[in-house]
C-alpha cells in the first residue's frame, strides 16, 4: 500500500493540539470547581453510566479526524504484473549418424557421442523454443517432431546409435536430411525457423541434391546452419572382430567443406568448423547467440484506491457521535 498524497498526513499534528486543548478546558473546568465550594455538593453526586460515557464522543471525534486524514491521503494499493511474450523460433537438428561418427577423433569419445554431449548442453540452455530432431545416414528419419519437452528431447538423443542400429542405410544423404527438416519447418507460423546440421562427410546418398535442398529450404524462410565435424585426413574407426573383439581400422574420410558452406550461404545462415570438443562447444554457443529467443516484456499496473475504507467508517462515527451527542448522552446547557 502506498499514500497518492502523503502530504495530508502533516494534518495528524492537530490531533496532539486537540488533546492539548481537550486537557486544557478539562483542567480549567477542575479549577474553576474548586473556586465555587458550592459545587463540591453537586460533584460528589454518583456519576451515572451516561455520565461516564461522555469521554467517548471525544475520542470517537478524534478516530473520525484521524480516518478522515487516512482519506485525504489517498491510500492505494499497487499491484504490477509481468507479461513476457516470445516472438518463437523453432529449431531442427540434424545429426549425422553414418559409420563414420564412429570415428575416435575426439578426446575419450568417438564424434557421434561427443555431438550429442554437446547438443544436450546446447538444449538446455534453450528456453521456449519448440525443438525437433532429424537423424540421417543413407536415408533421413524423424525422430522427434518439434516439441517443448526437452527432457523426453534429451532423452530421445541419447538413444541415437549410429545408423539407429542398423534400421537405416550407410551413407550420408545430406539433401534428403535437409528436404525433411524442411518438410516439418514449411508449415510453420514461427518467425524465425533454422536447421542445425552437423555431418562428417559428403553427401554420396538419397535422392535429393544438398543444393537443390537448400534452395528449397531458403523459399520457405529456413536458415540451415551447417556444422562440419572431424579432423582432416585419416582416422580410426573401431569395429567388432569375432576373434579378437575391438579392433580399429585407418579410414580416409572427406568432409565437403565447400557443400556445407554452400547450403548456409544459400540460406543465410553460417558455416562451422569443428575439429575438437572445444571448437564444437563454440559452434553451438554462436548458434545460440545468433539465434536467441527474443523476449517481449510488457508491465501493468493497477492502483486500487483504499480511501472509501477509511471514508466510510469516518462518516459512520460521526453518525453515531452526532447521534449519542444528541440521544443518551447528551448534554443540558
């Protein structure tokens, strides 16, 4: 509660200069008693109940001033609410799981292990953004449409395996990947919508042309930020021996730089490169800058005025002041 007029309240200092007054005729009518002896009789007569209550129409007098100050001030009390509106941006990630991403380039993990640590950390720090998940190789697969729920999100990406387990074809069908983000995106009212496509490789399977892909992305007001993954040159790659179990095998894999940044140049987004887990952190980071809810506050604030509760008491003692002045304690002249 606040006062809209705070001032009215130096009006209080009447109410110890009323006292002061009230004390004042009391202590001269004492007085003048005691000059008149005559009047000693009449004083030591029983005060009946009326008599005593005479003292209330004073203070009764003092409440109403006082409540009558509390109104003059304006009491109100404020009450401010918050409303915070998202402009949107929905979010497709798509992660290349081709036998390549078992490559152990990357400190204590191979690269489709290291990516999803990444991706987690990159989903939460995201907040009401509607996320969706595409994982690809030779083929391209929904995994999980857009959503807000970023733990069953989260919990859907730790379950990507490479080639989702054999269910899906070797390869690496970038056009095909970006074609079906593109599909899920399309029909969204979202203002901004984007792609984050991370892959090791070229694009040597499906049926769609990256670029091709990416201009039809571009027509539907998608940016498709391409991120590429490995080191260059050659690498291992584990694989099972039925003799002597884990083995590794030296693979050549080629990452086609100059595709990717293509495919973000067309759609006006950027490319990435990403050798080692730091450099893959600040791949997301910048994403996360780049494209970064933004937040509509708007304030409202609601005074409600208080004075009628101290107006309405106010003119209710005085009432009843003016009414037992006048009925059971009034006073003959």
């Amino acid at each position: 509660m606040h006062l809209e007029s705070p001032l009215f309240l130096g009006l209080f200092f009447i109410l110890p200069l009323l006292i002061i007054y009230l004390w004042w005729i009391r202590k001269q009518a004492t007085l003048s008693a005691i000059r008149f002896g005559e009047l000693e009789g009449v004083r030591k007569i029983p005060k009946t109940s009326a008599v005593k209550l005479l003292p209330l129409l004073k203070v009764i007098r003092l409440i109403v001033i006082a409540l009558l100050i509390f109104t003059l001030a304006r009491p109100q009390l404020t009450e401010s609410q918050e409303q915070r509106f998202t402009e949107g941006i929905n979010i497709f990630l798509a992660l290349d799981v081709s036998e390549s991403m078992r490559a152990e380039d990357f400190k204590d993990a191979n690269r489709l292990q290291t990516a999803k640590s990444v991706i987690q950390g990159f989903l939460r720090d995201r907040e009401s953004d509607r996320i969706g998940l595409v994982v690809f190789s030779g083929e391209s697969f929904t995994l999980c449409p857009l959503t807000l729920d970023y733990p069953v999100l989260i919990e859907l990406l730790d379950s990507v395996e490479v080639a989702m387990g054999g269910q899906l074809q070797d390869g690496t069908a970038i056009g095909d990947a970006i074609a079906t983000t593109t599909h899920r995106l399309r029909d969204s009212e979202a203002k901004t919508k984007i792609v984050i496509l991370l892959t090791d490789g070229e694009n040597n399977a499906g049926t769609i042309d990256p670029g091709t892909a990416a201009s039809l992305a571009q027509s539907f007001g998608i940016r498709v930020y391409t991120i590429g993954m490995g080191k260059e040159g050659g690498t291992r790659i584990p694989y099972e021996d039925t003799t002597f179990g884990k083995r590794y095998r030296e693979e050549l894999t080629y990452l086609d730089e100059d595709t990717l940044k293509l495919i973000a140049k067309t759609t006006g987004a950027r490319y990435f490169r990403a050798t080692d887990v730091q450099s893959l952190k600040y791949t997301y980071a910048e994403i996360d800058k780049l494209e970064k809810t933004k937040f509509k506050i708007v304030n409202y604030t609601y005074h409600k005025e208080l004075a009628a509760y101290f107006l309405i008491p106010a003119v209710l003692l005085l009432g009843l002041e003016i009414l037992l002045s006048n009925t059971v304690l009034r006073k003959i002249p």
